[in-house]
C-alpha cells in the first residue's frame, strides 16, 4: 500500500507518519509534499499511489485547484483545522475528513473506511461477469423540456431537481427552469448519489452547488445554494437529518 501526504505543517505530516506505522504498518510513504505546485507536478510525474491524505490549506493557498488541474482518481483523506469544507470535498475522491489534530483512532477509522470500500469494490468486480449493457452507469445529461423544444442539460449543470404539482423540473446553474419526464424517486436511481442527495420529498440537490449548511428550527437543517436562485428555503426533512450529515461526510448511506 502506498501513500502521499500532502501537508505543509512539518510536525503535522511528521505526526501523520508516525500514526501510519500504528495505523497501517505495511504502508510506504512515497512522498510527503506541502503546496500545491509541488503536488500537481509530482501526480502528473509519478504513479498514482493507492491512497492520499491531504491537508486543505497548503503552503501556497487551497488544496481544491489540484484536483482542477489534475486528473486524481486515488481516494483522498481530507485533513484541516475547519470543518466549513466537507461538502466541498464531497466533490473530489474523498474518503473521509479529518478535524485536526489528527488522531490515531481519526486516521485508524479512515484507512479502515478505504480498505472496506475496496475490498467491496473489488469483490464485485471479480464476482460479475463484465456486460456491454450491464454496467451500473448513472446518467450524466438529462432531457429537458421548454414547450415544443427538447435538449439535454449536463449533470453538472444541474442546480436541483424539483417536484411542484405532480411535475419534475430540472433547475440549471442558471436558475432556468425545464420540465423532464421523471419521477423523483427514479432521479434517485439515475443519479450519482455521491453528487446528488434527496433532502426532501420536493428538491434533490447537486452537492457541487452547495455554498452553505447550518441548523434550522426543529432540528433540520438549511442548505443554501450557490446564487441562491430558488424563492424558497431549501430544508433537510427531520427524517433525513442523519443520512444528510453522514452523506455529506462521504459516508455511504
């Protein structure tokens, strides 16, 4: 197993290193790395390894343009002093998100969390039979309806899903608003549910547009959107509260 750490405090990479020894002692460091210059040339020079942790504040800003500049499919432990930033790193391959200062039992439940999900992955790899249609692909455009007219919208361009009246729309980054023939419960099957989540029975949000997250009255939650577009408060039912905070947390639910 081989892993990067991204991380531009020296004692907490260092700490890091040393919980790895207790954590997962077959492990090799194949770097330890602190901006994210450095760490954009070193994924475009080397072999991906099998597992990243990585600091959100580096030594030259925010770790969030590496992923825009590079293409990082290894899974990634997210670590930082804040914890503004966890829908956000929804975004990328994360694994877990660690609240500093990182712990040995933090950094144990976190590896342990990467080994269950590919020792999953990889059984049913090896257990079904590859197909040309069988393949579990969610939809990445929709078909969207204004009057007579019909074209498709990219998943990413997507703000939220909304049911008014018995009717689906698609809402756009924009805040244009398009009929498609679904209901919400198959969207659900369609959609990736690491991008997308059902807060409640009325909107199904696009974790990519979420700017903000904070607590309601009885004890729901309120998330706002990038732009706020929509007319009306967007709330996380009571019942969904739970599910909500582990989604956003990169937990499978």
């Amino acid at each position: 197993m081989t892993i990067l750490i991204v991380e531009d405090e020296m004692p907490a990479a260092e700490r890091i290193r040393i919980l790895l020894k207790s954590v997962q002692p077959d492990a090799t460091i194949v770097a330890i790395l602190d901006s994210v210059e450095d760490t954009i040339t070193w994924l475009r020079t080397q072999p991906p390894p099998d597992l990243i942790i990585m600091d959100i504040h580096l030594s030259d800003g925010s770790c969030f343009p590496i992923f825009k500049q590079c293409t990082v499919h290894t899974p990634v432990i997210f670590t930082t002093a804040f914890d503004q930033y966890a829908i956000q790193t929804f975004e990328y391959m994360s694994v877990d998100y660690i609240l500093k200062p990182v712990s040995e039992e933090s950094l144990r439940r976190a590896v342990q969390k990467w080994t269950q999900l590919k020792n999953h992955f990889t059984r049913r790899s090896t257990a079904v039979v590859p197909s040309l249609f069988s393949t579990n692909t969610y939809r990445d455009r929709f078909m969207a309806k204004v009057g007579n007219r019909s074209f498709f919208v990219q998943k990413d361009e997507v703000l939220c899903f909304m049911a008014d009246d018995k009717m689906v729309y698609l809402i756009d980054r924009e805040g244009n608003r398009y009929l498609v023939n679904y209901t919400m419960e198959k969207l659900e099957q369609l959609l990736d549910p690491h991008q997308f989540f059902r807060i409640s029975r009325k909107y199904i949000l696009n974790a990519r547009e979420v700017e903000q997250v904070r607590p309601f009255v009885n004890n729901r939650m309120q998330v706002q959107l990038r732009g706020n577009r929509l007319s009306e408060p967007l709330i996380v039912s009571r019942d969904r509260v739970s599910i909500f905070r582990k989604w956003a947390e990169g937990v499978s639910v």
